[in-house]
C-alpha cells in the first residue's frame, strides 16, 4: 500500500511501516469468520496461527483476539512481510504499534532505556532491534519511563518529531494512566489524595510537605480496591509523574508498596518482586488525534496474595 504525497498542513494518519493486503468492512462480524470469507475459505487454525504471529491489524491496531468484533467502516490489514512483523520477547510485549509509536507492557525487572552501565537488557534496546528489522537507520525515542521494579504499559516514539509532540504536550494528551499497588497494612480510607514536594536526590527521592523551592509539587490519587491477609490493594492515579511517585507516597501514608526495600519495606516481599503495575495507558494520539486506550489485567501474582485465607 503506497503512501499518497501530502502537504505539508495535511495531517498524516497513522500507517504501519510495512506492506499489507487491506480489507474492507461492510457489515458486523467477528475477525475470525471475516477473515475465513476474504481469504477463500482458510482454515480456523491457519487463522488462529496469522493472530499468534501478530501479522493481523485491525485499524492499524495489532489485534490477536479472534474473536474480535469487526464493524462497518474498519480496515483489516495483514502483513504481506511476515517475519519482520513477528516480535518475541520473555521480557516485553508489544500491545500496539503502527508508524509513529509503540505501546508495550514490560515485565518487572527490566529498565525502560539505555544506560551507561546497562544498554542491552533494557526495553529501548530490545526495541531498537526489532525496528532495525525494517531498516538499518530506524530507531526508538523515549517518552517516559517506568522503574527497573515496575512492570506494566508505556509507550516509545519511531521519530523525534512525535517524541517531542508527546512530551511538550504530555499532559494534554495523556488522559489516564493508572496503577495497582500492594502496600502493608490496611489503608483507613477508601479514597484519598497524597500530595508533597518531591526532591531527586540521585541514590533516592525525598518528601516534604512544604514548598522550599527545590522540590517539584506532586500529587497522587488513590482508591482502595481490597484488604486482606494484612495488605491493601489500591488504585492509583498520577497527577504528576515525578520518579519513584508513588513508592514515595505509599510511604508518605504509611502503607509502603510491598517488596519495595528502598522506601519502607525491606523485609516485606512476599512477591519476590515490587507490587507496583501500570495496568492502564489512555492518549491522543500525537498524529491522528484518535482516542487510544489500553489496559491489562492486574498481574495474577497480586491477585493470588489478596484471597482471603
């Protein structure tokens, strides 16, 4: 499929890099059974196998949900250049992709960009790799950033210019981002806000509740999911998003996240992991203007510590 030329005041529409057959919808149906009409009668398993490989999209979406339900007016696309669409990775998975970014979700333990000390085990590398795939001189630029310790969604740029439309309006066009925390002990109110000054102090991040014109005002909302067996489950949401936030607050209020050893719980980590997970992502897109949301499941691990014993 050819890029038509535009001018220069036309905004583009987001458009996957690589060559795909498109077909049309013209009337409700699942992708499964549509795609076993348009494709003269291919085996549900043979379906099944192009979902797995992440080569079907649905209005430049990646879908892997068979039974997905198409309406008037989308587009299926699929990948006619297979293999460099197919991404695998124990560390990482990308949830959406097309030609101006990529939303992943990144499992705890693995930094979110390149540093002097650690450049290969790191999410911007991982994805370096696979966009080199399709040329030598493609890249990933960082937007935001989640800790080592968290796991959860975020999302990179393909180019400058869409890295630097999302961080200079970042606040404009991220309109949810959310949380789930385990912290110790059962947190009082249902609903709460955590509001401080934050100072980065290099080794760990200080919090005052007064203004002293080093630290940078950050606000933090929390609702109470579950307490048992000693912890709450919360909700969070960022009003601002300064580094360690919400470990910091959770400790502000008493309530440390569970397993985290540099702010409270040092010998409480009955996860063998931070209890901290970006379940939630919803944006503008920087290009489109479309409304784009994502969620994942909380991770089962939490889960299984809050059922009552």
């Amino acid at each position: 499929m050819q890029e038509k030329s535009r001018s220069k005041h036309t905004r583009p529409v987001a458009r996957a890099a690589a060559k795909y057959t498109v077909y049309n919808v013209n009337e409700p149906a699942p992708l499964m059974e549509f795609l076993m009409k348009k494709m003269d009668g291919i085996s549900r398993n043979k379906v099944k196998g192009l979902l797995a490989k992440r080569v079907i999209q649905v209005d430049n979406a990646i879908v892997t949900q068979y039974d997905y339900p198409l309406q008037p007016g989308m587009k299926v696309q699929m990948s006619r250049d297979k293999n460099k669409k197919d991404f695998r990775n124990p560390m990482l998975r990308i949830v959406y992709e097309d030609a101006y970014l990529i939303v992943v979700e990144k499992k705890e333990g693995l930094l979110s960009v390149s540093t002097d000390h650690q450049k290969e085990r790191t999410a911007q590398h991982i994805l370096n790799e696979y966009v080199k795939r399709e040329h030598r001189n493609n890249r990933i630029y960082v937007v935001h950033r989640l800790d080592r310790e968290t796991s959860g969604l975020m999302m990179y740029a393909k180019d400058e210019k869409t890295q630097n439309t999302l961080r200079d309006n970042w606040h404009r066009l991220v309109k949810d981002r959310r949380y789930v925390a385990i912290v110790t002990g059962n947190v009082e109110k249902d609903e709460g806000m955590v509001r401080s000054y934050l100072t980065d102090r290099k080794l760990y991040v200080s919090s005052s509740p007064y203004d002293d014109g080093i630290g940078k005002l950050s606000i933090t909302h929390y609702h109470t999911v579950k307490r048992a067996n000693g912890y709450s489950m919360l909700e969070l949401k960022l009003e601002t998003g300064r580094k360690n936030q919400i470990r910091v607050h959770m400790q502000d209020i008493g309530h440390p996240v569970v397993g985290d050893r540099r702010y409270g719980n040092e010998d409480i980590d009955p996860l063998g992991r931070l209890a901290l997970h970006a379940f939630k992502l919803c944006f503008q897109h920087p290009v489109t203007g479309e409304q784009m949301e994502y969620e994942t499941p909380y991770p089962p691990s939490f889960r299984s510590l809050m059922q009552k014993k």
